[in-house]
C-alpha cells in the first residue's frame, strides 16, 4: 500500500521531464529565421578566402559592391581569389592618410587669415552700414526673397536627379520578371536582423526562373543561412541572388537568360520549400517589390 503512490509520483515525474521547454535558441530561429542568415554576414576588417568562395559571394556577405572590394585589394577582372588570401574588406588604411593629409592643410589655412581679420570686420560692418540705408527705403526686400527663391529651386532638382538615377535610369537598363510564381510570406525589412529580400513559398522541385538576363558569378552552398545559393550579375550595377534551392541547375560563369530555369525551389537551410529571393544594388539589398513587374 505504501509503495503505490511511490510508483505514481515517479511515473508523473518521469513524464514532466520529458517533456521540457524548447531551447532558447530554437525560439529565436522561429521568432527571426533570419537571424542566423545574417550572422553570416562579414563584419570584420580581413577576411582569409575559402575553399570555394568566390569575390562575388564575399562582397555578397559584407555588403559591398564587387568594385570596392577589388579596388581595395589590387584585384582586376575576372577577379579571381584563392584560398588562404588575406582579403581587406574595409579601407581604413586609406581613412588614416586621408585624415593625416588634411591636418596641414587646417592649420595653414587657418594661419593665413589670422592678420587680415581687422578688414574682414570693416567689410562686414560695412555691409551692415549699406543694408541699413537699403533696408530703409524698404525696397530691397524683394530680392531676399528671391535669392531664397532661387535656392530652393537650386536644390530641388537635385533631389530629383538622385531619384531618377537611382529609381529610373539605371533601373530601367534591366528588364525585371518574376523568378517563380506562389505566395510572399516573407517581405523585406530594413532591420538589422531583417530580411533582406523576399521569400516566396512554393512545392518542391518548382521551376525557378532567372529574374533578368546575366552572367552567373556563385553557385554553391558556402553562405552560411542561404542553402543552394546562385548568384547572377545582370549589369555593374545590379545582381539578384536566388536561395534555399533542391538542386542548382547552372555553372559558374554561364551566360542566362531572363526566364531560363536555374535550379528547383528547396528548403536548404530553410524550414520549409521556399525561394529566397534579393536583388542588391551596388552591393546593398533593396527591396525586391520595387522593381518586379
């Protein structure tokens, strides 16, 4: 009789542990499944080259445009890397010279005008003097007004000169389609640990159709949070990237056309079947919806 309720409050206990709190770290990756993707972006100052990578998947991880990052290491077209190369990702050499360099120039000029400060203060005191007699006819207010004018409308247009070099010229030399048809369930977001394209959801083994004519520059599966990952270069200014995917169905530095199939929607790194799809512009994510049709 005794030992009864002994093998009942065992039995309870052994059922409550078993059934404990899913790790923290597994709530986080539902609460941001973009979180452990970013986290293999490229913060550092060096980086030393992977069996693998290429310098279109490093720039693609820190956020730079593939010019920048050859310039700042000697590479030329095609650039090719190799690994154990030592990459700089930032230009902080270049800061420090540029900033030793204009610490003279202050200081001389600064020195110069030390003597004639006396004439600057009667050149202003007779401007002061000048706009007393003006402003006392009353007349001169007119012009005021239009110089203020004439300022605005000075930098009005080139507010507008940006957004049509960034919105329209350079957009409109790549024609943009849908890489593959399904529901958006996942948006771009400017967050840190945002996502910076957009997912859409799909079957398994679904076509996924280049987004605009170019040259592939990645395929393969080194990023980290990315899966079967392709990248193609459209023009020097815009590549698309192309994540998550069953099977790759391009190579490396083939010519595509907008529409070709390049590989089959996967769930790679993923929770479920799903294309992860960037565009990036001069190496930052812009929001892919402003440019699909």
């Amino acid at each position: 009789m005794v030992t009864l309720p002994v093998v009942l409050l065992s039995g309870l206990s052994g059922c409550a542990s078993s059934s404990g709190p899913a790790p923290v770290t597994t709530l986080e990756l539902r609460e941001n499944p973009y979180r452990e993707r970013n986290r293999g972006s490229l913060a550092a100052k060096q980086y030393v080259v992977q069996r693998g990578d290429t310098l279109y998947s490093i720039a693609f991880r820190a956020g730079l445009d593939v010019r920048t990052l050859a310039s700042r290491n000697n590479i030329s077209s095609p650039y090719i890397i190799y690994p154990g190369q030592i990459l700089q990702l930032t230009a902080a050499g270049a800061t420090q010279v540029a900033s030793k360099a204009s610490r003279p120039a202050t200081k001389t000029a600064s020195a110069v005008p030390a003597k004639p400060a006396t004439p600057v203060q009667t050149g202003r005191a007779t401007d002061k003097s000048n706009q007393a007699k003006s402003n006392s006819s009353a007349k001169p207010a007119k012009p005021v007004a239009s110089s203020n004018q004439t300022r605005y409308v000075q930098t009005q247009p080139v507010k507008n000169s940006k957004k049509t070099a960034d919105n329209t010229s350079v957009g409109n030399k790549v024609q943009w389609r849908w890489p593959v048809k399904g529901k958006i369930v996942s948006r771009f977001s400017t967050l840190e640990h945002g996502n910076k394209g957009v997912d859409i959801a799909g079957q398994e083994g679904s076509r996924i159709n280049a987004a605009a004519d170019g040259l592939v520059v990645y395929a393969g599966s080194a990023l980290r949070g990315y899966g079967n990952l392709i990248i193609i270069k459209h023009n020097d200014d815009y590549l698309s990237a192309y994540a998550h995917n069953k099977r790759i169905l391009v190579a490396e530095r083939q010519q595509v056309k907008m529409g070709q199939q390049i590989a089959e929607m996967g769930s790679t790194d993923a929770t479920d079947s799903r294309l992860h799809f960037e565009i990036r512009f001069r190496g930052k994510s812009v929001d892919p919806l402003r440019y699909l049709p």
